[in-house]
C-alpha cells in the first residue's frame, strides 16, 4: 500500500523508497533514532487513549468499502493556534 510517507519518500529520493520497501528488514537504526521512534509510539498511543473515537471511524470507513477493498485511516493529533484537535487521513 502507498502511504503519504512512502510517497514522499519516494519523491525524495527513489532509491530510499526502493530501499525502504525491499530491504527493510537490513536497515540498521541508532540508539539515539530508536529512542526518538519509541517516544513517538507512546505519544501516538497516548493520543488514542484520549481520543478513543478514532477506532470507531476506522471501522465506519471500513464496513462502507467495498468487500475487495481495505480501509487505512490513520490518526494523527495536531496543534493548531495552541488548541489540539484530532484530523483523519
């Protein structure tokens, strides 16, 4: 499946797209850069413990989809003039 970051990776840089889909299982990540993806894994779940509704539209998109088609909702939780709110992509 093609998401916003592949695409834009790819446009970045084609052989990082390559790359990141046929040899990603090679990659070798600093401490430094784990550490940075794992608190952004906290703050994404903490996120949806606060905005529980996000699975709910997930599976309302999903259940009107067409039965060979799978549905990809990914919430992301912004700032926006120091008032949060939540947009579905």
């Amino acid at each position: 499946m093609l998401s916003k970051s592949k695409y834009i990776r790819g446009t970045n840089c084609p052989k990082s797209l390559w790359l990141y889909v046929h040899k990603r299982d090679q990659q070798v990540i600093s401490e430094t850069t784990r550490a940075i993806f794992d608190r952004g894994t906290s703050v994404g779940e903490l996120a949806q413990e606060y905005f529980p509704f996000g699975e709910e539209n997930r599976k309302k998109i999903s259940s009107t989809k067409g039965a060979g088609n799978q549905a990809s909702l990914s919430s992301r939780l912004s700032f926006h003039k120091i008032k949060p709110f939540l947009s579905s992509e």
